[in-house]
C-alpha cells in the first residue's frame, strides 16, 4: 500500500510500508516478520491457505478496525491458539512506514527520519492498545496521522478487498441518476475531478446560449447570399457566355497547332518511346534480381531463427529437468526438517518428564539439572540448522527463477529479431507493387505511340518500316513484362511461405511458454500433495489416525510408457486410499487442526460393491494388438483391485 504521490512530473516524498510485524496475530505463533515489500507493493495474492487474509486482517486491525469488520465476535479471538501454545496473554502487529522519493527505473532514496511504526495490541480481556513509535497513542491520533500521510480512511479506499473488487467492477460506466453513483463518478471521486462538474455545467449552458446566437447570425447570412444570388444569375450567364467562346477559340487554335506538329514530330515520338520503354525494360530486370536475392537473404535469415528457436528449446527442455531435481532437493530439505523439529519435541517432552519426576527422584536432581542446560543447547543447535537449511532452500529457488527468467528473455530477444525481417517483406512487396504499376503505364504510352502513329498521314515508306520494327520490340517487351510479372508471383508465394514460417515460430514460442506454465503449475500441485500425503503418513505411523493407505497412483505400477495415457484416462490418481468412512473423517480433522489444505479421499469400504463388476470385467479378454489399462496395473496389494 502506498499513499497518493504528488503531481505529475515533480517527485516529492510517499509514503510505503516498509515491512511487517506479526506476533502472535492468529495463525502466527511467536513473531513473524513479513517484508520487506516492494516500492510498489499494492496487492496480496495467492493460493488459498497462503496467508492473504492474515496479512489483510493484520492491516485493518493496526488501521482501526473493529472485531466485527474481521470477520470476529471479540478481538481476544485475534490471539494464537494451538496445540503447542496456548493461552497466550496477548497479539501484537506492527506497520513500519518510511517516506521515499522515485527515482529512474526501479530505484528510490529513503527521506531521512522519515521512519514510524504504528502498532496494536489485543488482550485477553477484548481490550486493545494503539502505539506509536513504542509510545502509547489511542484510535484517534493515530487516524490522524494516517491521514495526514494521505491514506483514505474516510472512504476506506486505502484497501481494496476482494468483495469489493467484483462490486467495482460490476458497476455502471456512468450514473444514470443523479444521486446514483457509477464507475466514472467513483473514480473522479477518488482523483479529485469531482469538483469541475459544475463548473463545466456552468460552461455547457454558455456555450448553448452562444450556439443560438451564432445560429439566428448564420440564418441572416443565409437570407442575404440568396438576395445577391438572384441578382448576380443574370451576370454569370453573360460572362459564362463569353469564356466559353474564347475557351472555344483558344483550344481550337491550340488543336490545328497540335496536329502540325504532331504530324512533324510523330516519327521521332515514336523512337523516343521504344527507346525509353527499352530502358524501363532494363530497369525492371535489374530491379528483379534485387527482390531475387531479397528473397534468399529472407530464407537464410528465417532458416537461422528456425536453428536459434530449437536451441531454445533444447534450453528449456534441460531447465525444466533442472528444475525437478531442484523440487525433489526441496523436499528432501524439508522432510529432514520435520525429523529435526521432531527431535526437538521430544527433547522437550523428556525435560518436562525430568521436571515432574524431580519430587521422586532426590538423588538424581542434581544429573538431571545438568542435563537440562545441555539439551537447550542441542535444540538452539538443531533451530539454527533448521534456519540454515532454509536459507539453503530459498537460496536454491531465487537461482532457478533466474534461469527461468534468463529463458523467457531470450525468446523475447528472438522474437524481436524476427520482427524487423516483416518490415522488409512489406517493403518487398511494395516494390513489387510499383513495377506492376510503371508497367502498366508503359503499356498504356505503347498504346498512345501506336494511336499516334495511325493518325500521322504524312510518313514515309522508311518511318513506316521503323515502326513495324519497333512494335515487333515492343512486343518482345510484353512478353518478358510478362515473365516478370510470374516472377513477381513467386516472390509473393516465397513471402507467404516465410510469413507462415513466422507463424510456425511463434506458435511454438507460445507452446514452449504454456508448457513451462504447466510444469509449475504440476509442480506446485504435487508439491502441496505431496505435503498432505506425508502428514497423514506420519500421523497414522505415530498412531494419531488408522486405515490410511497412500496416494492412489502409488498403489499401482505400471510401464512408463502407459504414463500419460493412465494420466489421462483416471483423474483420481492424487485421491488419498481410506479404509473407513470413519477414518476419512479423521483425517480430515487432522488437517483442518494443522491448516494442510484439502484433500479427496476414496474410501475403500465404499467401493466394495464394485469388486463384482471388476471381477467380470477381467473375465472379458481385449484384443492382443490393443491392451487395456486395467490389465496392465499391477496394484501393491490384491485387495486393492477394486
């Protein structure tokens, strides 16, 4: 969340929350620092049970917001409760505010002493404490400074929640009463521009009342211009009159000019003209072979892309397995975790039992005292290895979103090396488009020298004889004209050829992206999946919870080859095998106590009535050349066919 900035162009100090401090605040035990955020930090998203609504609730609680408005009946209900602590006396959560001044890119400088941190506290006793600074401070100042940092607590427009979202936008783009409120009205509301309202009103009424007067002007204007018409027709048809007849005279004059010189000059015209359509001729034939090679320049460019784009994609190919060693390290790490913090429980417990055997045991006390110390040291060792670990962890995951970023630029370099090669198939084709035209043209002067030469009655037997000569050159110019015009076709096919080539690459770019969005999104699946597998295990190996039998796709094997065909023809495979209803039950209990999400289960004493038809059906033999699938599993146990 931000406070609003200054105008546009002048970069003055705002106001961002640097980070967070969560303690005790609902599904946090202890303190939990969530931050630091972005610069330009303005939403929380996420899967559900990622923590959104804790990070929201802590916000409205700091902000001011009562129980109710959480969602609660008290705010005592605010404070952690779990197996591991109870009974905690108070929840606590920090905002940490600074001011900052943007600068280029995704830089900014910090204004100096411009730190505060605002905090609340809930109590046991549905009693909460305000806090600024660590000092003491209560509801009222602390809205104050709020707003006087610019945050809308007047509107509630400093948080957006996901209701509101689809409330805003269902909206209608514009009022259609007055006292309703839509979309443009909400959003001059919140920029300000509310005010100019009236005041364009104001200028709308003025500038009607102008439009009638320049109206009333006009139609005066109007009546005028008819009454000189009228006067002015008899004028203009006597001075018509008389440009026509000397227009008449000049062109006639002009006419019997033109045809003694034409009759002069039309044999000399007519050379001139073979002369110049013979170098346009050239002109064209050089103009071709330039487009020819064009066009292969084109091919070999094209061909390099096409080379440029696999090697991408092998790229791709060895990042996404790197990727899947990375997942399976990242659950290792943390399945070494959970045995650490295991260890760490039960050294607890093995105190606690020393502790409450100290009265029994006199001549013990003094070993058993020694121990304690000694145990807290290991469990301090065994936490920091956990924090390492982690760290380890997250370390891994930031290097390989670079390499997926390293990937997703280099098909964008690719992409934006293909896009000036288009600007010179447009250009090919233009040019294309012209030599059309300039033979078109000559064509039609061919046509004017051959009319021309009819015309001409004064030429001798030797003109005669050139000009018989010359249309069987200008004829020969047709044909190559005509050549030219196949070749023009070709180069329009090699263009389609390499648009499609264009084409080609860029669904494949979008394959290549779809499928790396499908790995992680496989992988996020079968991370969390795995996760509440794990759990469930566990808890049935310590006695918790009975009759868990795994993951359904771990109950079978069958050959790899039949992997993608089994995937898609059962869609159960992530479902968890349960014996009883009852024990469904209980497993789902577990994971709601520990926040593990959701599961599906299949209960296996519900699909008994299945056994029969299961039995019948693999009585029914299927052709050798096409096995089915249910043949071809090989469950972990025979009951486990059904």
């Amino acid at each position: 969340m931000t406070a609003p900035s200054s105008d546009a162009g002048v970069k003055k100090p705002r106001l961002v929350i640097k980070k967070m401090v969560l303690e005790n605040f609902k599904s946090y035990a202890g303190a939990q620092h969530v931050g630091p955020f972005h610069k330009s930090f303005s939403s929380v998203v996420g899967p559900n049970g990622s923590g959104k609504s804790n990070v929201i609730d802590a916000m409205l609680f700091v902000f001011g917001k009562r129980a109710k408005q959480l969602r609660l009946n008290k705010v005592s209900e605010l404070i952690h409760n779990s197996t591991d602590f109870r009974n905690l006396e108070y929840a606590r959560v920090e905002v940490h505010f600074h001011q900052i001044v943007d600068k280029e890119g995704e830089d900014f400088e910090a204004v100096p002493n411009s730190d505060f941190v605002i905090a609340r506290e809930a109590y046991r006793n549905n009693t909460s404490k305000y806090f600024v600074d660590k000092k003491t401070s209560n509801f009222t100042d602390v809205t104050n400074l709020l707003k006087h940092h610019g945050v809308d607590l007047n509107n509630n427009r400093f948080l957006i929640l996901q209701g509101e979202v689809e409330q805003i936008s269902m909206m209608k783009p514009k009022a259609a009463n007055p006292g309703d409120e839509g979309l443009l009205e909400y959003l001059e509301d919140i920029i300000g521009t509310n005010q100019y309202v009236e005041p364009i009103e104001q200028k709308s009424k003025a500038l009607e009342e102008l439009n009638e007067k320049r109206t009333g002007q006009v139609n005066r204007l109007k009546l005028v211009e008819k009454e000189k018409d009228v006067l002015d027709d008899a004028r203009q048809e006597a001075e018509a009159f008389m440009a026509k007849e000397r227009e008449c005279l000049r062109h006639k004059t002009v006419a019997y000019q033109m045809y003694v010189k034409d009759a002069r000059d039309n044999v000399a015209k007519i050379a001139e003209s073979v002369a110049e359509l013979e170098a346009r001729l050239e002109e064209e034939k050089a103009k071709s072979t330039e487009y020819d090679k064009a066009v292969e320049e084109l091919e070999v460019v094209v061909k390099e892309h096409a080379v440029k784009l696999n090697e991408l994609k092998g790229e791709l190919d060895r990042a996404t397995k790197e990727f899947a060693e990375f997942e399976r390290k990242d659950i290792k790490h943390r399945e070494d975790l959970k045995n650490m913090k295991s260890r760490a429980k039960k050294l607890d417990e093995k105190v606690a039992k020393d502790t409450k055997k100290r009265d029994d045991m006199a001549k013990e006390c003094e070993a058993i005292e020694k121990e304690v110390p000694e145990l807290e040291a290991k469990k301090a060792e065994l936490e920091s290895r956990v924090e390492k670990e982690e760290a380890t962890l997250d370390a891994m995951l930031e290097s390989l979103k670079g390499e997926m970023a390293a990937i997703g630029a280099e098909l964008e370099r690719a992409q934006a090396a293909l896009s000036p090669w288009e600007g010179k198939i447009a250009d090919a084709k233009a040019a294309v488009d012209v030599a059309v035209t300039e033979r078109d043209l000559l064509a039609t002067e061919k046509e004017d020298a051959k009319r021309r030469f009819e015309e001409a009655k004064a030429g001798a037997e030797a003109a005669v004889a050139l000009a018989k000569s010359k249309t069987e050159e200008i004829a020969h110019a047709e044909s190559t004209l005509e050549s030219e015009r196949s070749r023009a076709a070709e180069r329009r096919e090699a263009e389609a050829v390499a648009k499609e080539q264009e084409r080609r690459a860029n669904e494949m770019t979008r394959e290549i992206r779809g499928k790396l969005a499908q790995s992680k999104s496989a992988a996020d699946q079968a991370k969390s999946q795995s996760v509440i597998v794990q759990s469930l295990m566990t808890a049935k190996s310590k006695g918790k919870i009975k009759g868990v039998l795994g993951r359904l796709g771990d109950l079978g094997a069958i050959d790899k080859k039949y992997d993608i065909a089994v995937s898609t023809a059962c869609a159960a495979l992530d479902y968890i095998v349960i014996e009883t209803t009852a024990d469904a039950q209980a497993c789902v209990a577990h994971l709601r106590s520990n926040n593990l999400g959701v599961a599906t289960f299949l209960i296996l004493e519900k699909q008994r009535s299945l056994e029969g038809k299961m039995r019948q059906a693999k009585k029914t033999s299927a052709p050798a050349s096409a096995p089915r699938l249910i043949d071809l599993i090989k469950p972990a146990e025979p009951r486990l066919e059904v």
